[in-house]
C-alpha cells in the first residue's frame, strides 16, 4: 500500500510538472538567446516576491467578496486538522482536492482580470529589488529566466510578464469551456514535482542542468536546487541555510531582522498542500480586525 501510494505521488508530481511546462510552451517560440544551454528558476515566494503569492491573491479575493469568511474558515479548520493528524495519503488528497476550489464555476477569463487587478494592488511593491537584480544579471548575461512556483500558473506568469522575464511555472487549475473546474491537473507544483517541471521543460529547451541555476528560500524545494548545477539559497530558512552552508552553496539574505520574522508568520503554511487556505484565514482574519478596529 505505502509502495502504492509513493508511486501515486511520483505519478502525480511528474503529471504536475509536465502540465507546468507545457504550460509555458508559448514562452520557447520567443527567440533563442545567446547563451542556448543555461537557464535559471526562481521559487516566488518570499525569493523573488515577499510574503506568500497566495496570502495577497486571497486577501484581494475576499476584498471583492470572491468567497465567505464561513468557507476560509472551514478551509483552515481543515488545514489546522492535516497539520495535527500529519500527512497520510487521505489527508493529502483531500487537502490537493480543495486546493484551488475556491475558483470552480469561474470563468477562467474573470480570474485572469482579477488576478491583474490583485497584483498591481497588493503585490507589484513586494518585489525583492536584490533578486530582482539577480534575475536581471542571468538576463543581460543572455540566459533565460523562469520562475517556479506552488503559487496558481496564472499568477507566475503575470510576476514573470511585469517582470520582464522568460516566463513561469506554476500550479495548473483544470478547466473546461473556459471555466475552472476546481481541479487541479496532477497535483500542486510543490517539491518533488518542481524538480519534475524544471526537468521537463529542459528537456524541450535543450538546456543542461549543469549549467543553469536555481533559487527558492525553502527545504522544500531542494529536489530543484539540486538539480542544477548552481544552486543559491534566498532569504533561506533554517534548515535550508544548514543545508546550504554544508554544501558550500551561495546564500543571500535581503530581509532585516524584523521583517524576516513578519514573513515568516506569512509563509507559514502557505506552500505545499496548504495552497492559501492558512494564508487566506490570516489575510480575511487581518480585514476582520481591522474592519472591528
């Protein structure tokens, strides 16, 4: 049964990722640059952008009365119960399963609108301007740049297109006559399936891992960052800065003390299977303080 379910979550991270990177397939008809072989990924949250995507897409939702506080709250009772009972392949599922259902019956059109509206909003003044930097010198050396993220598709490729990026990879929502159907196509882009996604899509741009570079703050994405040749872990946190002085891999911290511990609430539960349900009870939980305030 465990070897099963083990071969299930390949399954499922290697569909995640495939679907990733075809997903961004209208970015490879860009013309090649300079430098054909090299490439860099970079994680999103709290690496190129801070604070969690999914904490300011949900806030910005719920400003626009999207969903109730009555549903947030019984997406984050059941996160607080997946985090206490720890991940069993039930519990998992039923967390991937709810993960984007927030948007099923909405058309895939309306999303997109919002999330431009979102991101100019509450996300386009959050960039880190010293990974912003380091994208940039990838770019000017002739690379290509992708992000990669758990965050929905949709937001990865608007941060990629402001940003002037290659573009992105993220989390694939299924949808059927332009309308999301609450699912997801695989699973989320979250750990191994990143790495899935990233290897993918080297496959079809002929780039060699050996020489491209990977970012992300988290232990979470190490299947990516050691897929490549040059890894760098981004305002890390504990057990990836350990494990990145061990390795001898670069390290580059842009936060001060406390704004590193104010994102760290954020971010907390908002990667992996938990998918902005925590992240969207804390942004509606801030709105209701502040509205009694």
């Amino acid at each position: 049964m465990v070897g099963g379910s083990s071969r299930d979550l390949r399954a499922r991270s290697v569909l995640a990722g495939e679907a990733s990177a075809a997903a961004a397939e209208v970015e490879a008809a860009l013309e090649t640059p300079p430098v054909r072989d090299a490439a860099a990924f970079f994680d999103v949250d709290n690496t190129m952008l801070q604070g969690a995507s999914m904490f300011h897409l949900a806030r910005g939702l719920y400003r626009r009365k999207f969903f109730t506080t009555g549903e947030i709250a019984r997406k984050a009772f059941a996160q607080l119960r997946f985090r206490l009972q720890g991940e069993t392949p039930d519990s998992v599922a039923k967390a991937r399963s709810s993960a984007l259902s927030f948007i099923a019956g909405h058309r895939v059109a309306e999303v997109q609108i919002l999330v431009e509206e979102i991101f100019d909003e509450l996300m386009a003044d959050r960039i880190w301007p010293g990974t912003r930097a380091l994208a940039q010198q990838h770019l000017d050396a002739g690379e290509r740049v992708w992000l990669v993220t758990a965050a929905p598709v949709e937001v990865a490729k608007l941060l990629a297109r402001r940003l002037g990026l290659t573009g992105a990879l993220g989390t694939v929502a299924a949808e059927r006559d332009g309308i999301y159907t609450g699912e997801l196509v695989g699973d989320i882009l979250h750990g191994p399936a990143k790495a899935e996604a990233v290897r993918a899509l080297a496959a079809h741009e002929g780039l060699n891992l050996a020489s491209c570079a990977a970012y992300s703050d988290s232990v979470n994405d190490l299947p990516m960052l050691e897929l490549v040749g040059n890894p760098c872990a981004i305002n890390p946190d504990s057990r990836l800065r350990r494990h990145a002085e061990v390795a001898g891999w670069r390290i580059r911290d842009y936060r001060t003390g406390r704004k590193a511990a104010r994102l760290g609430l954020l971010t907390a539960g908002a990667s992996g299977v938990t998918l902005g349900a925590v992240s969207a009870a804390v942004a509606i939980r801030g709105c209701v303080r502040r509205r009694v305030s």
